[in-house]
C-alpha cells in the first residue's frame, strides 16, 4: 500500500490557561489518502477545530502544539519556522472556515483577492490569474464567473460567498482542504448542494479533504471514512458505511441513534444525556463515562484504541458487531 499523504500521530495541542491545562487534542493519530474525503465529528468543545488548526499550523498562544508528528508526504510539519509554514499554507495545506469573512477581505474585489493569493506562491501576471480566478469559481459553481471577478464580497448571498472562499482555498492546488464547518451557516438546501459540488471536485482535482462537523449526517453524507472526537481524542475511526452500520463506541452510537432520520414519524429523538465535558474538568479515566449507560469501574482507567482491520475504537465494553 502507498503512504498516506498526511500522517498524523499523537497529535497533542494543549492550552496553558489560568483555569490550568486544557488538552483541547491529546493523542490523535490517523492516516488521509490523496483524495479522500474524511469525515471529523463531535460535539462542541471537543477539538475538531484545533485539531484543523493544528494541522496548518494556525496554534497561537497560550495554545501550542506540545507532542506528535503531523507528515505531509515525507516532510515533518511540528517545528517548520513560521516562513515555511505560511509558504505551505494555500499551496499544500488549505483551510475553509465557517465565517466566509475571515477568508475574504471586504474591501477587496474577488479578482484583487485572488491574485494575491495566487501572487503569494509563485509569479502570475493578472491575465493569468484571472483567467485561473474565473475557472475555479466556475468549478465550485459561480454562474457568470469571469464577470463576478469584479465584485466585493457583500455583492455575493451567504451561500455564494462560501464557494468564493472554497474557490480561493482551491486556487493553488492545494493537496489538502480543511473545511471547518464551512456549511453550518447555511440553509438546508443551500448545504447539500455545496456538499454535491465537493464531491464532485475532490474526485476531478484529486485533492484531500478533512471536513469537520458537529453533524453526523453532513458528515456522512460526504465522507468515506469518519473520525468521531471526544474531549480531545478520537473515540471512533473507520469507513462510513461499517461506522453508521455497526458503530462500537457507545459515543457514537448516541450520535447515531440521535440523527432525526433514524427516528420513525412521530417518536421523540433520542439524546445522549448530559452535556460534553469542559476540559478544565475532565472525568478521570474515560471521559465519556458520567454520560454512559455501559460504564463500569473499568472505566475509571482510560482505554487504549483497539485497532480491527481499517477501523478503530476507544472503549473498554464495546458496542457488539451485528450479525451480518
Ligand atoms: N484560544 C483558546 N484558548 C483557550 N482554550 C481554547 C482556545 N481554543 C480552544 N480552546 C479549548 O479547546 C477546546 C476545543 O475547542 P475546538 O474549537 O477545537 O472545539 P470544536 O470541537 O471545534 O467545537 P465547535 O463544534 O464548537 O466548533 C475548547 O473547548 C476550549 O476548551
Ligand atoms: S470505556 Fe466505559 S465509559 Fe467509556 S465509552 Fe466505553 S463503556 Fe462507556
Ligand atoms: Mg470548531
């Protein structure tokens, strides 16, 4: 089998705060292949964010990156001076943010914009670069492109100005995207068809993508393989269709069973009771276990990931494997 192009193991970011260590991403390890779409979710709080921010080097005190090795291809990330880093980010290593605002500078047109990210990486004279400007923003599905080059970001609804931003993100051919809940804002419909256009896209420039989410749907809408988050650590990791068929962490089996689609017309959706821990207090041992209805005194020593075939799970009393 080929290396991953992203090789991430035992990533730990921790924030030295007054309230004492926040371990927001505390041992997380997993593989991405080129192309391939990965699925990160869970709750609020939980590090999916930082774990992004992480990976492009996007840490600012009091936080920083304190263990781990985050490759890209065969080029270590942890320790690279802040120049390489900012050379690597947009060229290598893309982000999407959810506020399409923090990407785009208001006062600017798309087209000044852009050139100046592309002008960022390598030398492009502007016919150049609007003529790659206008064809990324046909590919993430601006009708009249070439035109629309010439307006400012209030000009573009909430849902277009979130593809300018994908489309910026995709300017330089990044061998990596990640999306940070870039489509929560947006309305249902709006959504699944920025998720469509994903797709579609990954497959043609055979770019990587994390997309992070607190919605396990969204997320397993899109991606093939999910990592579900846990104050911190991943609890759950595999291919979509095995995770939402058979999941073993009782985590997500909550996150499942409280997706409006498995409930039948009528019936009260399921929780998963209690609320996501603050890391400030984290339970010892597992820290799932005051929400989990098959903890035992067990649980009070934190479980080690149980690796089986392409999948993976954190828990001392596993959900059992359904017959097949
Ligand atoms: N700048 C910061 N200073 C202190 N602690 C922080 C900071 N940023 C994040 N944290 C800590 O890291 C935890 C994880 O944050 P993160 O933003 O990754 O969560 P998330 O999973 O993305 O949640 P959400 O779904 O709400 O976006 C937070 O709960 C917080 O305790
Ligand atoms: S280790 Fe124990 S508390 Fe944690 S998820 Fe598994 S059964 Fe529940
Ligand atoms: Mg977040």
């Amino acid at each position: 089998m080929s290396a991953p192009l992203l090789r991430v193991r035992d990533l730990a970011t921790h924030f030295f705060t007054r309230a004492g260590v926040l371990k927001a991403v505390d041992g997380v390890s997993f593989d991405l292949s080129a192309g391939e779409i990965l699925g990160l979710v869970g709750e609020s709080g939980s590090g999916k964010s930082v774990t992004g921010y992480s990976l492009l080097g996007l840490i600012d005190p009091p936080g920083r990156i304190v263990a781990g090795s985050i490759r890209l291809h065969d080029q270590e990330l942890i320790g690279l001076p802040p120049a390489a880093l900012r050379d690597l980010r947009g060229r290598r290593l893309a982000m999407v943010f959810q506020d399409p605002m923090t990407t785009l500078n208001p006062v600017l047109t798309i087209a000044a914009q852009m050139q100046l990210a592309l002008g960022a990486h390598e030398r492009v004279s502007a016919r150049a670069g609007r003529a790659r400007a206008a064809d990324v923003l046909t590919r993430v599905g601006i009708p009249d492109a070439a035109r629309r080059l010439d307006a400012y970001p209030h000009q573009f609804s909430g849902g277009m100005r979130q593809r300018v931003a994908i489309a910026v993100a995709l300017l330089n051919r990044p061998d990596v995207i990640v999306a940070d809940e870039p489509t929560t804002a947006l309305d249902v419909s709006i959504q699944a068809q920025i998720l469509a256009e994903m797709k579609a896209l990954v497959r043609d420039l055979g770019t990587a993508l994390i997309w992070i989410s607190h919605d396990l749907a969204v997320v397993s809408a899109l991606a093939s393989r999910i990592l579900v988050m846990y104050a911190g650590r991943i609890v759950e990791q595999g291919p979509t269709a095995t995770v939402l068929r058979a999941p073993r962490h009782p985590y997500t089996g909550g996150l499942l069973d409280s997706l409006p689609s498995r409930a039948a017309p009528g019936q009260t959706l399921q929780q998963i009771p209690g609320l996501p821990p603050t890391l400030a207090a984290l339970p010892a041992g597992c820290a799932f276990h005051p929400r989990c209805a098959r903890a035992d005194v067990a649980c009070q020593v934190a479980p080690e990931t149980t690796l089986a075939g392409t999948r993976g799970w954190r828990c001392h009393h596993p959900l059992a494997e359904p017959a097949p």
